[in-house]
C-alpha cells in the first residue's frame, strides 16, 4: 500500500520546482527577516496545539495575593511564587512602592512588547504564504523558457513542463496550506493573549492604588 501511494505522488515530485519554490522562499525569508524573527517563528509552531491563553487563573492569584496583603502586609507578598512573568514583576514592582501609573505603564508595556512579538513571527508565515506563489510562478516562466528552447526534444519538452506546471502547484500549497493557516492562527493566538492579559492591569492597578498609602505613611 506505501509503495502504491509512493507511485502515485511520483509525477507530482520535481527538485527542480521544488527548488525554485521552497529554496527560493528560504532564501528571500532569510534576506528580508530578522533572524531573531526567523527563530521565534519556528518556535511559534509549537504553541499551535496549544489552547488560548486565558488570563482566569491569574485574576485568581492576583485575588488571593490581594488578601494576603491585607491581612499580612504587602511585603509578604515577595515571598509568593507566581508563574506568570506580568503579574510577577508587577507585584515585585508594588513590593518596591511603586505607583498605580508606575504598574499600569509596566503591564501597558509588557504586553505590547509580547504582541508585537508574537506579531513578527505571524507576519513572517504571511510571507512565506505571499512569496511562495510569486516564486512558483518564477519556476512556471523557467520552465516555459526551457521547454521552448527544446521544441525539438520531446524529452525535454516534458521536463520542461513539469518545472512549469509543478513550481505553480508548490507555489499554492505552500501557501495555502501552510503559510497562510499558520499565520491566521498565530495572530488570533496574538489578539486573544493581549486581550486576556489586559485584564490583570485593573486588579493590580487597584492593589497598587491600596498599598500606595500605606508606604507613604512610613515614609512620613
């Protein structure tokens, strides 16, 4: 059966389109991307399995911390184990007597980095699903090129046409099964992370604002 199945996507394998299309697309991503955009768009791959970042489990750490706080101090609060980096600094930065504005500017920040990030990894699969076609069809006028110049040869004629007919088809399958649904996903992914994590920003903005006054009593 693997055998039968190898016969039958033998004609559809050409190096020569797969060259143009593939090699060609590599090429102009490396000249074109950052190669720390290049990394964290290969790393991207492995959260597309995963499920969306939702932030309910911080809004209830961030709750349980809250009344820690106001029954212990806010400095017991250093002594806490918080996974997730945004709400970590943010409490580490109430810690220290930092401001309501102080936080809210550290989250606004944080989490516009983290989707501008995420961002960059997404457009570099949406240009994967832009160039490869143009590349294909690069491929397509090589092999038209070449089977007219060997009208003569019917051989040739045929390989020619196989480059032709094939860059066009890897062309289309690599973006429309790969770099566009890979882009899609990635940005959706981005979109929801930055919504759902806004949500920590009025929580700790109000603990901030609570224990702001308590520092400037001992402060005075």
């Amino acid at each position: 059966m693997a055998g039968m199945n190898l016969t039958l996507l033998a004609p559809y394998a050409d190096p020569m389109a797969a060259l143009f299309v593939i090699g060609g697309t590599i090429l102009t991503i490396a000249i074109r991307t950052p190669f720390a955009d290049v990394g964290r768009a290969l790393r991207a791959l492995a959260t597309l399995p995963r499920r969306s970042f939702t932030a309910d489990a911080g809004i209830e750490q961030i709750a349980a911390l809250a009344r820690i706080a106001r029954r212990h101090g806010v400095l017991t609060l250093d002594r806490s184990q918080i996974a997730d980096p945004d709400i970590a600094e943010a409490i580490a930065a109430i810690v220290d007597g930092a401001g309501p504005d102080a936080v809210g500017e550290t989250l606004s920040h944080r989490n516009a980095a983290r989707a501008e990030r995420h961002l960059a990894a997404a457009d570099m699969w949406a240009a994967v699903a832009e160039l490869a076609p143009a590349l294909g069809m690069i491929g397509t006028l090589v092999g038209l090129v070449q089977m007219f110049m060997a009208m003569t040869d019917p051989t040739a004629i045929g390989k020619a046409m196989a480059v032709a007919l094939l860059s066009t088809l890897y062309g289309a399958i690599v973006a429309t099964l790969i770099g566009m649904p890979i882009a899609g996903r990635l940005r959706r992914m981005a979109r929801i992370e930055a919504f759902e994590r806004s949500r920590f920003e009025g929580p700790l903005v109000a603990l901030a604002r609570r224990e702001r006054p308590h520092f400037r009593e001992a402060a005075e």
